[in-house]
C-alpha cells in the first residue's frame, strides 16, 4: 500500500494498535483500537477539502459494496471513501433477485471475494450478517449495518464530530482530546433506542473512551434494560436537557417495530405505532423542538444521524441552527470511512501486497 | 482545474461570459451564455471520436447524479460526460427507499454536498426541484429535468444539433454560424408539447438564438396559451412540413397527462388518453410517416429527443432516414453535458481550487 | 490500444488468430478461436493476484453493461474484468421503465454507441438479442447470456478451470494442455439441461476442443434431442459419476419451465415444477450428494456456474469439499471476461485508434 497521510505517518503509534482485518463492532473493540481509528481518520479529514480528492492509498484495490438491505447515503459514503482512496468500487445489490435464488450471503461474499476483490462492505437486515461473511472470506469486511445490532461507522463518526467540536473550540491543542479521551463528556441519544444498531454502536464506542451516555424514550422504545449496555437509561427528555453536552435525535424507525402497522413509505409520519399511543404524544414528549433547544447547556450539540423527519423528531430550525452539527456529521463520515477501508485492507498488507 | 481544450482555450471570450455555478434552465440564459455553452461543447467534442476519450479538466472532482425520477439515457450520458472529464461518478437513485423516508430535496442535496461532491445533476418529477437543491448548496447543480418546466441540456443538444448540420453544409466558415447565430431557422417542434420540458428548454433557446419556433399538436396538447413562450402555435402539421428546416418529434408521454388511463408500461402505445380521441387519430394527424418525410424541405432534418415509439410517432423508415439526425443528438448530448459540468464546477474555481 | 501483457506478447499466434469484434456464442467458434480467448485469458489470469489489479489495456475505452435482464454476479464479474483492464464501466440496467418506454433493443444499443462506448455487454432474456445489438451497431459486443441460447464466457471459464486444473496437475508442462486440448475428457453436465444457455455454451467449446459431454436429467429436462448438439444424453446419474472427469451440477432454473409454477422467490425450492414429480424425487435422483461425491473418480472436480442451492441440488459438504473448483469458477471468469473484451475491442483497434 501507498504511504499514510503525514499526519497519520508523524506518529506511527495510533496506527500500529490496529490490526484486525475487519470493523464488524464497536462492542468488541478496545479504547486505543477506537483512538486508532479515530486518528487515522483526522489524518484523512482534510483530503475533503481539497479540489483533488484522491490519495493513492488503495489504488488498484477493490472495495465491493454488498448491500442486501438497501441504504442509499450510507452506500454513497463508502462508495466516496473508497474513491478517494483511489480504490475501484463496484455495487452489489442483493435486495432483488439474486438473494431469492437461494444463496446463502456466506457463499455470496465467497463469490464477490473470488473476484479479486479487497474489502467488502456489507449491510443485511440480519444482525451478525457481517460476521457471517467475515468467517467466510478472508478479505477485509466492514460492517455498514446489521439489523440492529451495530452500525459502526456511524458510531465512529458520531464520536469524530464531538471530538471534532471539542477539539475546535479548545484551539487544537489540548492534550487529553489529542489522544480522543471524551471522559466528563454527557451525551444524550433520543428516541427508538431499542430498534437503533446506531444507539449501540454509540454506546459501545463513547462510553469506552469515557463518555457518559444517557438514552431518553418511552419504555417500549427505550427500556430498563439497556443499561446492560453501560448507559443510563430516561423516560423524559426535558429533564435530561440541560445537564448533556449533546443530543443525539434518532429517527423512528417504524419498520423496524414488530407489528408495527407503520409500514414502509411517506406514511409512516402520520401513522401511529404500537410502540406509543400517537405520533403527537410522541412528539409532545421527545422530539426536539425550537422551545426544547434553548433549554440545553451553552455549548451542547445538535446530532442526527439521518435521513430526518423534519417536524417529526426534530423541528426544522433545530437542524438549521447553530447548535446543529448533523450536514458535519455527514461530512466526516467520509473521513472515518476512509480510515475503516485503509487501515483493515492495510492489516492484511502483508499478504495482498 | 486543469487547462481547457485548446478550441476553447484560443478564443477565451465565450467562456468567460459564463459565471453560473447552476445551470437550471435555459429561460433565464442570454443568448451570450447559451453561445458559451455551444462553444465549449463543440471544443470537447472531438474527444468522443478519441480511443482514449478523456480529458483531465475535471479530475479529482466528483459529480453526483441525484436522480429522483428514474431516466436511464440521460443519467447515462451525463456519467460518460464526467468520466471523459476525469471526473469521479456516484449514483443516487432515489425512486425508492430513500424519499419515502420523509427527506426533503433540500436535505438530501445538503447531505450529498457534505460528502464532499462538486456537482449535483438532478432530475426530479416536480417543477423547481433543482432551484431548490441549487439554493440548498454551494456547489454546481445541473438540471437534468424538473417536471414538466426544462430539460435545458436536451435543449442544448438540439440547438447543438441543428448549428453543427448547418455548419458542416457550410464547410466550417459562415462566421454567422461559428457565432451561433440561429437566424432565419425554422424548427417545428410536434406532439404533446404542453407535458414536455424538453419543448421549454428547446423554445427558449432557439428563440433566443434567433430561430422561430412552431409548436404542432392537438389542442389538447398544444393550447393557444404556450404563444407566451415566444413561439407560434398550429393544431396541423400538413401545413407545417414544408416551411420547416427541422421538424423535433416528442415522444407522446402518457404518463404526464392529468387523469390519463394510460399508465405506464408497455401498454402505453395501446392506450388512448384523454387528450385525444385515440392513438389512430392521433398518428393519422401528428405522426411522422414515410409519406410526410417526402413533404420536407430539401436538407430539412428530422430530430426526436428518444426513447422513440416507432411506428407511433414516428416510422421506422423515417427514424433511419438520411433526414434523421436522432442518433447525432444523442452524440452531441455527451458535448453539451461535457460543456455545462466544466463550466459550472470552472464557475466555482476559485473557491474549490 | 496498449500492448497486451508479455505472456500474450510472447507467443503472438494464438491472439492473432482472434479477428471478430463480438463474442456472441461458442456455436460459431472454431477450436482455434477457443483456443485464443483461453490463451489470452491466461496471460491475464495473474493479474488478479496483484495488490494492484490492473492492466493499462483498455484505458480510455468504455464498455457498457446493457441488462435487459437482471444478473449481479455476471455484471460484476464483467465490470471487474474491464476495470482490470482500466476501462470506464457504466450500467445500463433496462429491467424497469427504459424498456417499457417502447424502445428496440437496437435503438438502445445504436443509443449507448451514440455516446462513445466501446464494447456493449448485453444480457437479455430472449434468445438472439445479443446477436440484434451487434447487428445495429459497430462496436464490440458481447453476449452475457441470451435467453436459453448461449453465456459464451460462462462456457469458457468451465473449461478455463478444466485446463487450468490438468495443467497445475501435470506441472504446468504437458504440451497438449499448453495448446488447450481436452482429447480425452470427460465432462457430465447434470440437471436442467434443456433450459440452460450454459450447457449450450459448454458443450459447443468442450466438443470442439476435443472433450466427450455426457448431459444427465430427466427426460423432461434432459430430451434425447439434445443429442444433435453433440453430446450424449443419459437419464441416470448414477450411471455416469463413475466415468466422468468432471461433474458440471447447473441450478434448476424453475423460472424458465413454461408453464412453471414455481415461480420467483426464496419459494422455489420448496415449489414443484411441471418438469419432474416433485423436488425431493429430483434430488433423489440427480442432486450431487456427499455419498455420490465417494463414487467420483479420483481426481475428478465438482464444478456449479452459480448461484448454488445448498442442499438442492448439491449438499454443502460437496460444495466445499476438496473435488469442488466452484470458487475457482469464478476466478476464473474474471480473466475470461478480460480476454473476451480485450480481444473483440482489439480487433476493432485500426478503426478505434
């Protein structure tokens, strides 16, 4: 592989702590292994920036995008990742045809990795999906969202963007963020928790860098027994406002409620759900609204992971305000995408190259 | 950006006219910007007849095709225009999944620019949808067909069409036509011109490049109203045929016409609608057949913006006639496509370089 | 074009043999022909194997997947070959509205020619069309699968893994192998026979280069009139296992039946067909069992085109057994695919360079 950025390059040791060949959780990862990537990711974030958006890192590797449930901006950020690496990218989207022919997805990575390719970048509506293919092939394999278990590159870019904003505000030199240590840090996740592979990956990753996390919902969509994850666990958003640094808004995803009459589509705003008696009670209690944002600390953050509702679990001028960092939320995940692919197709360097 | 070809490079003028970083619609272009437009395609369109068909004008940017509305012939060509142009190409195909997760157009071009994308070309059912992800961003957004408003880059390739047929007959010289001075230019545009965006786009710039303008269809389709747009309007085109150097058959579109039984799908050629008594009728007065082509002025071409019906509004024979410039449209749309994504993402050059 | 890689510069014979622009079916070939795809697709075979897996073959040319019917493995395995050859990829995927807009299979092809590609990779449903594309126009075409007629390149990565399989065997030195002749071997194609354009495409290419084909089904599947095509038909698997040097285990392809009940889906292997009594006699009789693999000769290789139904028509166990060369199968395909375009863009070469 192509030489790291000079940023990555200058301090070898962040690096060097990853060796896995595959990003499958958060769950399983050390604190440093999260530092690892994190900083690789800072090395890559102003790549972004420039008016040629390539570096030759992967050049001539392949990333193949398996997608069995669909995603379209997830799939469009690795899609980027992958090109500004200089890496070739091809699609496989398996919600069609090909699935209902009977193959199993172990068999379908073998076959995509038969191809020559480098990494897979696999998302399934099955939790351990992406650990079914990692046993399968012997390629990298990044977890872009297993049923709701993990989605963790979304966890990581979360946790970029509040690092990021710290980092800023300290003027970039404060030794304790430099090596990404988020301890004193509150963060608030708001909504369908239960449902949220996001949630998890959150949890997983901001509490491990000493991060205190509270989920706030009802307790069909966020019940006691999460805690079991290392979070503290609300049933009222107002009371837990003014006391976080950031409020992470996830979108209710009605589909994924068993018996959910929500189904799929641009109903599912005006629909109820069995997990709360009506969309309005919902939003009454825990959507964050123009009022509810002047409520929180001075210098807390507005997060959504996306695609959002707009007056549904977060008022428009909350996600157009200053407070918002959900269009930087997006931007880094490019960043931490980028890091993902380079340094688990770098762990197998020796190897491929 | 790298360097423009050399045709545009050794007349610097037309090139400098254009300062949009969007090109939206071709209503609002001068007849300055619309010969900048011209001109710059006809510099890259030699690159098409190269094996190697590249030029680096745009590499390292990235152009995304956010299409809303599924058109696979123009989403086609504008990604050969942006590979030939060095640039990198991502799909968002939104038909699906995506918006019926309640995103705005508005947000969904913010998340895409926030990936780090120097140009958006957007298709979209709705009128105005480009505007609006134009005012979303900052970076280059094309219009690649908003309802029933524009369609400027098929309006483009049309006037490009008819400037290099005369160009050719003239050997190269008249310095009229190397200005794109459509003076004096008959072109008929027939069939449901009140659905069509193309005819929008087409009207606009003709006229404003000099050309008269006869739209030909019942009136239904051709109501007396679209004399606003600066062109005239006949309900026969037997009395047409012979004034014309053009005649630019419109794919009858079914789908567009307000309570319309004819759907979509194959059965479309079948159907009636309600905008004319039956598909016989209408071919007896609008279609161009064999015994119609024979009506034309000698060196007057015939033009159709595709997917054609053949045998509905137009004959096979017609469509592989001599007169038949159709597969040359298709052609120069890769020129058109090339000139308005380097000169929208050149628009923003100083910002991006 | 670039100059080929150094294994086909050296003996430049066998390429110079290749002389058409379209690989359409095997039928048509003569064994020299054969022989120049295999020969050529062995020079590019290590490319695969590369950390940098890419040839400067095709750079600049494009080459567009046309699928008129869906196929991801098949359209990945082609846009891998010609992104190794560092060609441009786009897809033109005519499943949905494109095709029921009323359009020829010839005008979509003079279309995607009319915008500068270089080689059509097309698949459709019906037989011939492949051979309608190369007919309206002039560039490279290659038949991806037509209907029941041929899937020319899925044919020559079987017998691709054949020779490659004897010839590891024998060191690499066995001069007969070295000029790919198959005198001598035995192949058994099992199943669905009747429906299959890869039993066509295999025995026409493995009866030409000197192999015996013995097909095996029920009659419904396997009618004695497949004879003409130059194989033996038997209707007892038992009876050949023993004899062959390869087993070639097809997926039953329900969806081809007429009259088939079975259907799409993730139901069709539960679902009967009017081709046999029901699936559990089927498997009785022809499914590639772990206690039929005992019975194989030694030395001979289980072979599937893709994608398999485990526990169908071949166990697990038999699928990742030692004997079974499936995975290499697709390998395989991706050096076949390169040879396929790099021969057919090459002979258009003194007119495209």
């Amino acid at each position: 592989m192509s030489p790291p950025p000079h940023a990555v390059q200058s301090q070898a040791d962040p690096v060097s702590v990853w060796t896995r060949r595959s990003l499958l959780g958060l769950q399983e990862l050390s604190a440093a292994e999260i530092r690892s990537l994190l900083f690789t990711a800072r090395g890559f974030s102003d790549v972004s920036t420039r008016s040629i958006k390539k570096v030759p890192a992967l050049r001539g590797r392949v990333v193949a995008n398996l997608f069995f449930e669909d995603s379209t901006r997830t799939r469009l950020s690795f899609t980027l990742a992958a090109q500004r690496l200089s890496a070739d990218v091809v699609e496989l989207t398996e919600t069609g045809s090909s699935v209902s022919k009977g193959e199993t997805v172990a068999d379908t990575a073998r076959n995509v990795v038969a191809m020559g390719v480098d990494a897979l970048v696999v998302r399934h509506k099955a939790a351990g999906a992406a650990l079914v293919a990692a046993r399968a092939v012997d390629c990298a394999v990044i977890n872009a969202g297993d049923g709701k278990h993990e989605h963790p590159t979304q966890g990581l870019l979360d946790i970029y963007t509040l690092v990021d904003t710290r980092l800023k505000r300290a003027g970039g030199v404060d030794p304790r963020l430099e090596a990404f240590d988020l301890t004193g840090l509150k963060v608030a996740i708001v909504g369908d928790i239960v449902s949220s592979r996001v949630a998890r990956s959150n949890i997983a990753g901001l509490t491990r860098l000493g991060a205190e996390v509270v989920v706030v919902g009802p307790p069909t969509l966020a019940p006691r027994s999460l805690e079991s994850l290392g979070c503290r666990v609300e049933h009222e958003l107002d009371g837990v406002l003014g006391a976080v640094d950031a409020v992470n808004m996830l979108r209710i995803q009605f589909e994924r409620h068993s018996g959910g009459a929500g189904g799929g589509g641009g109903g599912e705003a005006t629909k109820g759900s069995p997990a709360f008696p009506s969309l309005r009670e919902y939003k009454q209690a825990f959507a964050l609204t123009r009022e509810r944002l002047t409520r929180l600390k001075e210098g807390a953050v507005v997060m959504h992971p996306g695609p959002m509702n707009r007056g549904i679990e977060i008022d428009g001028e909350v996600a157009d305000s200053p407070q918002s960092v959900i269009f930087r939320q997006v931007e880094h995940g490019l960043s931490v995408r980028m890091a993902a692919l380079y340094l688990c197709v770098g762990a197998l360097g020796s190897r491929g190259g």
